[in-house]
C-alpha cells in the first residue's frame, strides 16, 4: 500500500503519531532535511514516538520511511500536470 494513503487512513494512531502525520502532510518537503530527532521537535512528539509511527506505517525505521516518503512524493509530482504561464 503507498505510503501516503497508509498514514492517511491509519485510524489506530496515538496523538503524537497524528500530530507527526499532520506535520509531514502539511509540510511534506520538510522531510528531505529533516532528522527524526527533529520531526519530532517540530510536531510535539518525540524521537521515539517518531520511530513507533514509521514502524507503525510498515517501515522498519526513519531512515526508510524517509526514502520512501520522498520516492512516492517524486512519484505524484511527475503525474501532477504542470501549470502554463
């Protein structure tokens, strides 16, 4: 299942998890820099309730759901028409 839709229609998350959710749907560009500490920082949760959240949506660990976030991103992006000035 892509990525995106998972963490969309995930209903078992914790507060802090949807917090992490709504903070990378609201900023998806944000995570190409982005460290877990940080992502943690910035939607009130933790380092660690980052890492529940990836394992939550089927990765193993930041590092992964990192990749393929950013990949599924790409991937809507290319199918996104482009606008014409």
């Amino acid at each position: 299942m892509e990525i995106i839709r998972q963490m969309q229609e995930r209903k078992d998350l914790t507060e802090r998890e949807r917090n992490i959710r709504d903070y990378l749907m609201e900023h998806p560009e944000a995570v190409i820099s982005m460290t877990a500490k940080q992502l943690g920082e910035v939607s009130y949760s933790s380092t660690a309730a980052v890492s529940r959240f990836c394992r939550k949506i089927g990765c193993q660990d930041y590092g992964e759901f990192r990749l393929r976030f950013l990949s599924e991103l790409r991937r809507v992006d290319r199918r996104r028409p482009q606008s014409i000035l």
